[in-house]
C-alpha cells in the first residue's frame, strides 16, 4: 500500500489558523473575566490589582482588533486565494450537497460508508467553517457596540468620526437582539459558548478523521499537508 503527499493549506493559511486559535483562547479567558471577575493578580499589592480588568479589557481589545484583520483575510482569501476558493464548496449544486451528506453519514457511521474524495477540502467542512466565521462576525459587530457604548461622549483620541461610523455600522444589533444594551451584552456572551462547542467539535472531528481516515489529517496545521492512498 502506498501513499501520495497532498497539500491542504498554504504556510500564510496555517499562519492565520493559529493566530485566531491563540487570540480566541485569549479573548475566551479575558471575556470571561470582563463579564466575571474570576481570579486576581498574584501580586498582593492594592496599588496593580485595581488594573487587573484594565489589562483585561486592553487583551480583549486587542485580539479583537486581530479578529477584524483576520475576518478581512479570511473574506479575501474565500474569493481570491490562488490555492483554493471555499466560496465553490458553499454553492448548493448536487455536487456539494451529495458530499456533504456522505461526509455526515461517513461521520455517523464511524467511518463504515466512504463515498467522497478526502483529498480536498470537502463540502461538510466549508459549511463547518462559514457557520465558525458567521458566529465570529456577529462577535465583532456586537463586541464593536459594546465598545462604542462605551465612548458615551461621541468622541475619541481620533475624532468623531470613529465612534459615529461604528454606531452606523453596529446600532441595529440592538434592535436585533432585543432593544436594549443589555440584550447586546448577553448575546456577545451566549455566542461565546456557541463558539466553543464549535471548537471542541472541530478538535475532536480533526482528531476523529486522523484516527480513522488514516492519512494524518491532524498534520495539516502543521505542516501543510495529509497522505492519501493512491
């Protein structure tokens, strides 16, 4: 039995993988604090503890900020990448639609039914993956409305036009979710949770297709690449 090396993802598309990995377990922990202050400074000196939810809220913003370019990439690299565009997999012909359910049923059946071809991303995952970046969106938009919420005097250290561009792009998320501020907050706070599942799901799918596809799925991230039997 012999196998054929297959490249999955590009060195910049690996890049971009663990960037969001490592910012979205850094926004995790420090969203919680925001919402809960669960722990404290280790340093027993009053004078530092009071900025620990200082720190907090400048971590967040900033692999936030990470987000946004991220989500920007991400959009570019769905229509434009020269290695593949996932938009194709997103696109209802029977092509697609008959992938993803032999993947689900493959999936189901603990990989007793294998009709596809699992040298390419296939349909299932690119579904996976944009339901992933759609709750990431609403993250932002409704985390952006928090923040602009905040800037109560219509200013900024860069003008008006910031805080006023922000409240023309995020005020309807108030609407949308209820009416209030509040109702804002809670959703960012329940699509949180939704987003872990999502990767404690994913984890387990990469390992799951390791252990049973057999061709080192769970290198793609690292290396780039998976093997095929030929």
């Amino acid at each position: 039995m012999s196998y054929k090396k297959v490249q999955r993802m590009t060195g910049a598309m690996r890049i971009n993988h663990w960037v969001v990995a490592i910012s979205m377990i850094v926004a995790i922990v420090t969203g919680l604090y925001i919402g809960h202050p669960y722990y404290q400074s280790f340093i027993a000196d009053p004078a530092v503890d009071k900025y620990v939810m200082a720190w907090n809220r400048l971590a967040h913003l900033i692999v936030a900020i990470i987000f946004d370019v991220s989500s920007i990439v991400v959009a570019y690299l769905y229509f434009f990448s020269r290695f593949e565009k996932p938009y194709k997999k997103l696109i209802p012909t029977f092509t697609n639609i008959k992938e993803f359910f032999d993947v689900l049923v493959n999936l189901i059946t603990l990989n007793r039914v294998k009709k596809f071809d699992s040298s390419h991303a296939d349909s299932f995952n690119a579904i996976f993956f944009f339901v992933f970046h759609m709750l990431l969106v609403w993250m932002l938009l409704t985390g952006l409305q928090m923040y602009v919420h905040g800037l109560a005097s219509g200013m900024s250290s860069i003008g008006e036009w910031w805080p006023a561009m922000l409240h023309l792009a995020t005020d309807w998320t108030v609407t949308v979710t209820g009416g209030t501020f509040m109702d804002v907050r809670i959703s960012h706070h329940y699509t949180m949770y939704a987003i872990i599942a999502w990767i404690m799901f994913h984890v387990y799918y990469q390992v799951w297709r390791t252990i049973f596809w057999k061709e080192g799925d769970i290198n793609i991230v690292v290396g780039g690449n998976k093997f095929i039997e030929e």
